[in-house]
C-alpha cells in the first residue's frame, strides 16, 4: 500500500477544561499515576502537574498516553487484560471526514489506524505526514502499517507490558481519566474491573472535565451508535 504525503494542518485536539494540582511525583512516593484516556490530555496533565513521573525519572509510555480512546473501551480492556488490542483482527485503516478540522489534511480526511473491538484510534502511528517526518519512521509513512501492522504490535505490545509493571510495582497509582462530567459514582465497572483483576494495587482516580459537544462528535466518529449508553449520558 502507498501513502502520499500531504502538508499537515492539524490542529491540537486538547480541549480539557480542568488542570489538577497534584504533589510533585520523586521516585521515593511510592506513587505514580497513568492516563486512562480518552485522549492525551491526561497524560500531558498528569506531567505539567507533577502528578505522573516524567520518562527521566523511568516512566514508560503506557497503552493510552497517546491514542483517542474511551470509556467503554477502556473498560473492556481490562476485562480483556488486553488480549486484542494489537489484535490485527481488529485494526483497520479508516479514512476521516473532509469535514473536520483535524484529522483533515489540505481537506482531504486522514487515514486513521482503528481498533473495531474496542473504538479506538491511533492518531500517532498512522500514515500521516507530521509524525512520519518528526519520528523519522524507518519504513517511511506506512511504518505502522506495513506487513500487517508489525511495527504497531512491536509499540503497543511494549506499551502493555509497561502498564503491567507499573500496575504491579508496589506503588499506589492514580488513574487520570478525561471525560465530561464523570465522577467515581460514574465508573463502577472500571473500579470493580481493576479491583478484580489487581487485587493488590492501592488506587484512586484523577478526574478532568471535557467538551461534552466535542467529545460527543468523537464518540460517534468512533462509530458508536446514537442510543448507545455513553453517547446519551451526554444528553445532547
């Protein structure tokens, strides 16, 4: 498959509209912290704010520190303990709208990698010029792509062990998830999932508040249906 480069335009797609504040993060804490989406706002946050450590410290990117992801998937993973989130099964290459203002280069949509089983995107590894020309992939824009998404395995397969052990390093973990209007009331299913599945690790969650309209859009861009739950809880 060929990709032609086009001039990126891209615009940010950080629209949270809270900033926590959080104790500056030393390895002696004993804690850490780790995003869990929907999109990288929480983990640019959780470093400006001293709430995660910083790669100097020895942080490893995890799974959704840099895709566009949400709630019900998250969820899902967990359950799935990940099994089919580098699933070539479930990724597909699926083109943006015309219409949007990202994702959309000289008004062409961009080709975005898609996880099917869970609604995800992955802006960051797919065959779009702006990070193909700053990273310097090896293969050139399909790096990600190519020989049915090996180099996408190779990535998120580290990404999951590196959450992995950070869940299981002793520390007590904050989990920073962006979503409009959420609260602990709001996520039984992930608290029970995590509890289920790391009965040992100390926790608690970071909320930040997000763009209901914008998170709505992405939603269904995500192909969620318009009656499933977390597109109405929205009430738009």
């Amino acid at each position: 498959m060929q990709f032609q480069r086009r001039k990126s335009k891209r615009k940010s797609v950080r629209k949270n509209k809270e900033r926590p504040v959080g104790e500056p993060v030393t390895k002696s804490t004993g804690r850490d912290a780790v995003s869990i989406g929907w999109n990288c706002d929480s983990a640019v946050t959780g470093v400006s704010t001293g709430l995660r450590s910083r790669r100097c410290d020895g942080y490893k990117t995890c799974p959704f520190d840099l895709i566009i992801s949400n709630y019900d998937g998250v969820v899902q993973c967990f359950e799935d303990d990940f099994k089919y989130f580098c699933d070539p099964d479930y990724l597909q290459l699926v083109q943006m709208p015309s219409t949007l203002k990202h994702f959309c280069t000289d008004g062409v949509g961009d080709m975005i990698i898609y996880n099917a089983r869970y609604k995800f995107f992955f802006n960051h590894e797919s065959p779009n010029d702006e990070y193909f020309v700053n990273e310097r992939w090896e293969k050139g824009m399909g790096h990600f792509v190519m020989n049915n998404y090996e180099e996408f395995i190779k990535r998120f397969s580290r990404r999951i062990e590196n959450m992995r052990e950070l869940l299981s390093s002793g520390k007590h973990i904050t989990f920073i998830l962006t979503r409009p209007e959420t609260g602990l009331e709001d996520i039984p299913e992930l608290v029970e999932i995590i509890k289920t599945k790391y009965r040992s690790l100390e926790f608690d969650f970071k909320f930040m508040d997000f763009d209901k309209q914008y998170y709505h859009d992405f939603l269904l861009l995500m192909k969620f249906d318009r009656e499933d739950r977390e597109v109405t809880r929205l009430g738009i």
